[in-house]
C-alpha cells in the first residue's frame, strides 16, 4: 500500500511538474530574474574595473595643477575617483602659427580631441575650458588638485616645512577600537538579507498564487472529481503540494547559482563565499517555509468556487507572505524583538539567515528554529490536509472554515 500511494503522489507532482514546465509566463520569469541577478552582479563590477581616460591640455601657469590632478587620479586616493589623465600642453608645437588669429589658443587645444584646457587667469584663478561639459570626475579631481598646489604655494611661502604642511593637509585620523569586531564582508550584509527576502516573498507568492488558482480551476471545470475518483483526496493534495515545492526549490536553486556563477566569472570570490556562507541556511529555511504554507495555500484554493472568489480567500495567505519579508528588512538591530521573531514559525525562515548573515545568532540558534519550523509545518500540514478534504469537491459555492474543517473530519 505505501509503494502505491508513493506512486500516486509521484504521478500528481510529476503533473504539476510538467505543466509548470509548459507554463511559459513561468519560464519567462525565471529568465528575467537570472538575468536581473547576473547583470546586478557584473555591471558594476565591469563599472568598478574600467577606469576612464582624460587628456588635459594645460598653459605653463596650470600644468602643476594638471600634473597634481594626474596624481592624485592614478593614486586611488580615497574620497577621490581614479581616473588615467594625460596632460599636454595647451599650443601644439607642430601646428605652427595659428591660421587666423582670433581663434584662442585654448579654442585650438579643444579641436585637438582634448577633454578640457587648463588656464589661469589674471588673479591666480584656475580656469576649466571645455567644449560642451566637463566629466564630474575629471572636475573633482582638477578641484582637489587646485586646491592641494595652492595650499603647498601658501605654506612654502610661510616657510612651512614638509612635515608641517602635512600636518595641516592630512592630520592624523582619530583611531578607531573596537570591543567586538565583526568580520569585514565585501557586500553589506543588509543587501544580502534584502535579495534573499525579496526571493523568498517573490518565489512563495508566485507559486502560492499559482496553487491556489491551479485548484480552483480544477473545482470550477469539475476536474477535481475525476482526479478524486482516482487518486485519494490527501495524496492529490501531497502530490500537488511535492510537485510545486521541487519547482519552487529548483527556482531559487537557479537563480542562486547564476548570481554566485556570475560573481565567480567576474573574480569576485569574496562575495561568492559571503553568499554561500549564508545560502545553505536561506535554502533549507525556504523549503521548510514552503512546505509550512503551501498546503495553506491549496486550502485557500479549495475554499473557493470561483477564481474571482481567491482574491478575499488567499488575503490572509499574501499577508504571511508579506510579514517575514518586512520583518527581516526593517528590523535590523540586534534586540530582543527580533531574536524572537526569528524563533516565530512565519517570520523565523527569513529572520534566522537574517541574523546569521549579519553575525548575531550563535550556531545552535539556527537548528533550534528550523526545529519549530519543521514541528510548525507538520502541524499545518495535517490541519490543510483536513480543511482541503472537506472543501475541495464543493464545487457549488464558497466553503467557510467551520463548515470544510466538519467535513474534512468525515471525509
């Protein structure tokens, strides 16, 4: 007998399996969603690597500010962005004279494919001559750089020596102690939490709607009788639920993987073992979360007769959905709040990765809340089972809770 219900069980999920397959709304989310994780990941490292290229043609009076600026670019000074620029001078040499004279000097540097032309005037004040717009990190370079040779002409015309004029420009920065230091991650921790919970409530709402409304059309064409009359109402639901849990697990298992697959490709390694350190327990928490709603969710199907009628049935499903999403990303602070959410059975399978990404939960923490997640599932499990059986084959009208959970008792 078990061998048998083993195979029916088999028989629902691989339809629902199979259908999901052929379901091209479904395949065409998972695409969009790869390819969102993939380019989040590679855009800005490829950003990151591509340092732009300047030409900077300069006059005698501003080329130590051209040639300071140049510095401080390929430095990587920190507060500053780096930048490869080339500095030349503002006259070409091999041009000769100038062709007709009320062309400027500057206005024939520009024509050369040069970025900007550096100039001073009259004052002292360093001027930037560009043709149409000057790059914003080209302009913050050439300000800092204007700045720091002004200071050096100030302070040697003061008499300042060298120590003292970094003494000035670059004092000491105060030294930071910590008591307890947490390890240095290459992504925040708080965006990690964000892409895991934004998975989880997408996945979970995607696919419970989808059960939900799978079972409702079965009551609305009559379909369910048949499946009734061959395979036993609670093994419909197990396979149902089996077949949605594995599609489900598959999606986030892909998605995953490309996002860490792609931060490998770009050499972005710490990031890959920041995300696998935590993944493990955000894979496990969603299939015991999965589990521990999904036959919720086919009871909200079951309970009604129309699929007009899932918007009022499914209401407090969304909202379980919603709850440990918002949880986990607006309570962030270590407190006693939040430990205890992250023990809760709704909130614990995004809250507990949450607190293990960031560093707070101590290693037995997290088997103790999957634990109570597992106890919590099963339980649901039984109570959906019995409310699915006393609901899904009144295909007339709207079932309420009391009247499927009576039914379900002599079903």
């Amino acid at each position: 007998m078990t061998t048998s219900r083993t195979a029916l069980v088999r028989l629902v999920a691989g339809r629902e399996i199979a259908v999901k397959l052929r379901d091209k709304g479904f395949l065409a989310s998972t695409a969009v969603f790869i390819a969102v994780i993939v380019l989040a990941v590679a855009v800005p490292a490829l950003i990151e690597g591509d340092t732009p290229e300047y030409t900077v043609a300069a006059d005698d009076a501003a080329r130590p500010v051209a040639e300071t600026a140049a510095t401080l670019g390929a430095a990587g000074v920190p507060g500053l962005p780096s930048a490869d620029i080339t500095v030349g001078p503002i006259e070409d040499p091999a041009a000769g004279a100038p062709s007709d004279p009320s062309v400027s000097a500057v206005e024939e540097a520009l024509a050369r494919d040069v970025d900007v032309a550096l100039s001073v005037d009259a004052d002292g004040t360093v001027i930037i001559t560009a043709l149409e717009d000057v790059p914003g990190d080209l302009e913050e370079l050439l300000a800092a750089a204007s700045s720091l040779v002004t200071t050096q002409a100030v302070a040697s015309a003061a008499g300042l020596s060298a120590e003292q004029l970094a003494d000035l420009t670059a004092p000491t920065p105060p030294r930071v102690d910590l008591l307890e230091p947490k390890p240095e991650q290459p992504v925040p921790p708080e965006l990690v939490i964000v892409i895991f919970g934004f998975l989880f409530y997408f996945t979970v709402l995607t696919f419970g709607i989808a059960i939900a409304q799978s079972v409702v059309e079965e009551k609305s064409s009559r379909v369910v009788e048949i499946l009734v009359a061959a395979v036993p109402i609670r093994w419909l639901l197990a396979g149902k639920v089996l077949g949605n849990t594995v599609m489900a697990f598959a999606q986030v298992l892909l998605i995953v993987g490309a996002g860490l697959l792609g931060a490998s490709a770009m050499g972005q390694g710490e990031i890959v073992a920041q995300v696998l350190s935590v993944s493990g327990w955000f894979l496990a928490f969603f299939v015991l979360g999965f589990l521990m709603l999904a036959c919720l969710w086919a009871v909200a199907g079951s309970l009604a007769a129309r699929v007009e009628d899932l918007q009022s049935t499914t209401l407090y499903m969304q909202l379980a959905v919603m709850a440990p999403f918002f949880a986990a990303i607006l309570i962030r602070d270590e407190g006693p709040g939040r430990v205890a959410l992250s023990y809760f059975p709704l909130t614990a399978p995004l809250m507990m990765p949450a607190r293990l990404a960031t560093g707070d939960a101590a290693a037995w923490e997290p088997w103790v809340a999957m634990g109570i997640v597992a106890a919590t599932a099963v339980a649901l499990v039984a109570v959906g089972a019995r409310l699915y059986a006393g609901s899904v084959l009144n295909t007339s009208a709207r079932t309420r809770l009391g009247g499927a959970w009576a039914a379900g008792g002599r079903a």
